[in-house]
C-alpha cells in the first residue's frame, strides 16, 4: 500500500511541476532572467528526482526496471538510488550514454521521461513568447 501511494504522490508532484510551465504567473516574459531558469531548474530536478523514485521504488519491489550491463548488481539501497537518479538524469536530458538500459516496464517509463524532457523546453519557450505577444499587444 505504501508503495502505491509513493508512486501517486510522485506522479502528482512530477505534474504540478510540469504544471508551473503552463501558468503565466510562474513564468515571466522576459527573454532571459535569473527568475525563469530558476523555475527551469526546478522543474527539471523535480522530475528527474521523481522519476528517479520511481525507478528506485519498482526496483525495491522486486520489478527489474534498469539492466545494469557491465556495472555489476545493484544490491544496496544506496547503490539502486545512484543508478536510479543517474538513469533518469542521463533519460531525461537525452544523454543516454548506454551503460544501463531500461527493461520491462522500466521502457515505458523512460520513454514518458524522455518525452518530457523533449518537452520542457519548447513549452518554457512558448511560454515565454506566448507572453510577449501577448504583452506586445496589450501595448
């Protein structure tokens, strides 16, 4: 029961932070400023931490979500939550350097992952020119 509820609030605490790129109080529509990668930053650790979780959940539970290859078995908690934040670093900012490849549904997950870190950044920057325009015209 526990694990569910940490993969839900994981979950929800992943999307409130996509969220944040689609209010535009968040978001100022300034080109560049200290603020906006501020937000930026925070919103890609806390997925990549969740995502993270998530690997390192499934595999306390027994799942084999990530294949180690070469780097050997992942027997302490210490070492699943390295290779898990590593793994969904490398995944979400399309590194993917190959030394640990995702197998069973630990695939569907890093595809989700990586498809939102393809995203992140075309949403902040239609965000902010989204802004503009429409700051632009109210002027």
């Amino acid at each position: 029961m526990v694990f569910y509820a940490a993969i839900i609030i994981i979950s929800v605490c992943i999307l409130m932070s996509i969220k944040a790129l689609f209010k535009s109080n968040k978001i100022k529509g300034k080109k560049v400023s200290f603020e906006n990668f501020l937000i930026l930053a925070f919103i890609y650790i806390t997925v990549m931490v969740g995502f993270g979780m998530i690997y390192v959940l499934l595999e306390l539970q027994g799942f084999e979500v990530l294949n180690p290859g070469n780097l050997g078995s992942n027997n302490g908690y210490i070492e699943k939550l390295n290779t898990g934040m590593y793994f969904s670093a490398i995944t979400l900012f399309s590194v993917g350097y190959g030394d640990l490849s995702p197998i069973g549904i630990g695939r569907m997950i890093a595809v989700v992952e990586a498809l939102i870190g393809y995203t992140i950044p075309a949403a902040f920057v239609a965000r902010v020119v989204f802004d503009m325009d429409r700051k632009s015209i109210k002027e």
